[in-house]
C-alpha cells in the first residue's frame, strides 16, 4: 500500500529508518554473543520493526481528512461524534489506534470509515490470526492451542477465545460445505478435482463423541448430563500401485466428518467424492463395515461402484460366532476361525454359510447371535468376493477407514475429560478433517467474523 502523497511516504520511511537505526544500536548483540542469544535478538529487533511499519501505516491511514458526516448503509447521514480507540490483537502483537466515528440517527448505527477502509469486521483479531487459531485448534485443546500459539508467534489469546474463533470459523466452513452440497444434489456441481483418478476409495464409518446436553460451570443449568453421539466419518483416497498392479500405499485421501445423520451425512461425502472425480474415476470401490446404512448410501450417492465389507469386520463376527459356539479361547474356536477365513479369502462363502448354518444354538441369546451372523454373511455375499477383489488389485481391509475415525475425531474430541456441546464438536471437526486432507482447502474465506 503506498500513501497518497509523496511528502507523506517519505517521512514516514525515514521516521522508521530511525526508529530501526536506535534499536539496532541498542538491541544488536555483540561479537561475544551465541547463536542463541543472536536469534533471540533478532527477533525481538523484527518484531519491533514490524509493530511500528504496521503503526505506522495505520495511523497515516488515519490521518486523512474526516468530513462532519458521512453515509450510513441505511442511506441516511450520519454525524461525526469523535474520535474512538480500537484494539486489533494483529500477527505483530496489539495495534491500538484512534479513527473517526459517526453515528446513524435513523438506524442509530456507530460507523467508522477507517474500519471499513482496513476490511475490518466486528472481530477483535485479523484474518492472520483467526488462521493460525483455526489450525492449532483443529489440531489441538484449545488451552494447548492458546499456550502454543504463544510460544510460537508471541501472540496472547485465552483459551476462551480460541474457542469462540474456531467455533466460528468451523461453523462458516461447515455452512459452506452445506450449500455445496445442496448445489451438488441439485446438480449445479459445484468445481472438481480436474484429475481423472484410475481407482477412487470411498471408505465409511461412525465413531462415538462425548457429548453434553446445555450446562453452565457454575451449575446454574443443572448438573452436567453426558451422552454419546455418532459422528460419521468418510474419506475419498486415491492409492499407490506396487509392481504387481496392487494398490498398496495411500498417495491422496480428503476427509469429511459431521454428527448429522445420514441425510445431512450423504451429500457432504457425495460432494467431497465428486470434487475429487469420482464421476471421472475409471472405478469406484466402496469399503464399510457391513452395517446398511452405508451400503443404503453407496446406493443413492455412488452407483455402480464396487462394494466391499472390510474383511477384518467380517472376520470379526466370524471370532465372535466361533467363542459363542466352542468356548472362548479354545483351541477348536481358533481352528474354526482359521478354517473359515480361509474360505472367505478363497471365495467360498457358500462353506462359510454353510458352516454358521450348521450350527444349532440352545440358549436364546446364542440364537439370536446366529441369526444375526448368518443374515449379515448373507446379505453381504457379493461385497465378500475377496479372492476376486484381491486379484483385481483392491483393497480389501478398511484401515484408511479406521485411521480416519482416529486421527479426524478421536484424537481430537475424544480425549481424557472432554465433553461437547455439539455445536462445537460439530465446527472442530470441520476444521480437523479439512486441515488433514492432502490439499487442504484455504481457510481465509470462512474466517469473518459476524456482525
């Protein structure tokens, strides 16, 4: 930004030239000095120089000439009234500066014309702030993210304020992906990925968060009532082939995590999908638990995509059956086991069913077990096809799926003593699976602050 007259620009250059000259004759460290003690000094000197570049810049800007009134947005006139402080908690520490005020009389409206010049909102923190807040959040609690956001750029937040920023700027993320997705299942398709991936994953899960009903610290609501909700988890990833043609490592994976239902979830994976080519992907592979909600979702959101139940979860009731049936522990439960994986990575599913058929329960307990593992292994046949899926090159376990559930929500709102309003868990995993895509997208638009 340059000053408008020439006169102006130079003075205010030379006035911080000078203002650089003192502190480096004060502040410059001698030849005796470490490195150490040479890195903390020149820190101190450049942070200086910043805060007084940008003190200086905003008060010429505030030196302007300031007519007796000016225009509301109401379209009315409105009165100058004075000359008012503000403070900006900026990157380079607290920028306190005067600017001239009026006030509406019609919409009764205080407006100062500087704020508006600067692209200031009602926030008491610039957008580079706002930034590095909504990473450490995503990434961390939030007294950890005031206490690292500190130590990092010498910048002061509470951990209250932490809160409310992030929350903020997840809760405008999320609203946007929102209206993405009604564009997307609209069929206004909102920009995608312009790559044409070769084989697309769509994994699916839930995992459980701590949730709070409405409580207050001093009790004034009540005492504190917990529950647990559902946050269902997708990611879309792109993997690596080995030299037998098997897709091995994951080389691109996006995230998207919300504790909605299905409904609010579905569209905001298909759109998260599309946006990385799904509908350009020579194949599509689908990998879940098993549980029909999921398979209900490919259905609508993905057609035609290969569907796969992630072998260790079918493996998984397959241990539970053989404990229920020989004994826990017991060697006849683990042959069992063995003998029927086997079959299932063979693609003899008809053994397995025939196997779990055979058996003949006594207890009503063991019953129901055995009519809800054969209807689980029968309903799931053609996504059970293991042997077929391993030859063609896909993978057949969902662990990107688990990872997923982990590193999006778990590690983030599943730590010791934490409980949530769901409001809030709801921004914090916006922001915590955006900031853990591959390309992560560019906060910035969502960091406004309300009115």
């Amino acid at each position: 930004m340059s000053c408008k007259s020439t006169p102006e620009r130079h003075a205010l250059i030379a006035d911080l030239l000078e203002k650089v000259r003192r502190q480096l004759q004060e502040q410059l460290p001698d030849q005796s000095a470490t490195l150490d003690q040479i890195e903390e000094a020149a820190g101190q000197i450049g942070r200086q120089v910043s805060r007084d570049i940008q003190t200086g810049l905003i008060e010429q800007h505030g030196q302007q000439p300031r007519p007796p009134k000016t225009q509301c947005a109401c379209g009315a006139a409105a009165r100058y009234k004075g000359q008012q402080a503000r403070s900006i908690v900026t990157a380079h520490g607290v920028l306190t500066y005067k600017r001239a005020c009026y006030h509406c009389v019609a919409c009764q409206h205080t407006l100062a014309p500087l704020d508006h010049a600067l692209g200031l909102d009602s926030g008491s923190t610039s957008t580079q702030v706002r930034l590095w807040v909504a990473l450490l959040a995503g990434q961390l609690p939030f007294a950890q993210a005031a206490t690292t956001l500190h130590m990092l750029t010498h910048v002061a937040l509470s951990a209250a304020s932490v809160e409310r920023l992030s929350v903020t700027i997840g809760a405008s993320l999320r609203k946007h992906q929102h209206q993405q997705a009604q564009q997307h299942q609209a069929g206004a398709l909102p920009e995608a990925s312009p790559s044409r991936p070769k084989r697309l994953y769509i994994g699916l899960d839930g995992v459980l968060v701590p949730l709070r009903e409405a409580w207050k610290k001093d009790k004034s609501q009540g005492a504190l009532t917990c529950r647990w909700g559902e946050c269902k988890t997708g990611v879309v990833y792109e993997a690596c082939q080995d030299k037998q043609g098997k897709d091995s490592r994951v080389r691109t994976r996006a995230y998207v995590a919300t504790l909605g239902e299905v409904d609010t979830f579905a569209p905001l994976l298909g759109t998260l999908a599309h946006q990385h080519g799904h509908h350009l992907a020579k194949e599509v592979v689908v990998i879940g638990d098993g549980a029909p909600w999921i398979w209900q979702l490919a259905a609508k959101q993905f057609r035609g995509a290969v569907q796969i139940v992630d072998f260790f979860h079918a493996a998984q009731h397959l241990a539970e059956l053989a404990q229920a049936r020989f004994g826990k522990d017991t060697q006849a439960a683990q042959d069992w086991l063995a003998a029927r994986q086997e079959d299932l990575k063979t693609d003899r599913l008809d053994a397995v069913l025939a196997e779990i058929r055979a058996w003949r329960p006594v207890s009503e307990g063991k019953r129901q077990l055995h009519r809800r593992t054969f209807a689980y292994f029968r309903n799931n046949a053609d996504r059970m096809r293991y042997q077929s899926f391993v030859e063609k090159g896909y993978h057949i376990g969902s662990g990107v799926v688990e990872a997923t559930c982990k590193q999006v929500v778990a590690q983030r709102l599943d730590q010791a003593g934490m409980h949530w309003r769901q409001e809030s868990a709801e921004a914090i995993v916006a922001l915590r699976a955006a900031q853990l895509c591959t390309r992560p997208p560019d906060l910035r638009p969502y960091c406004a602050m309300p009115a």
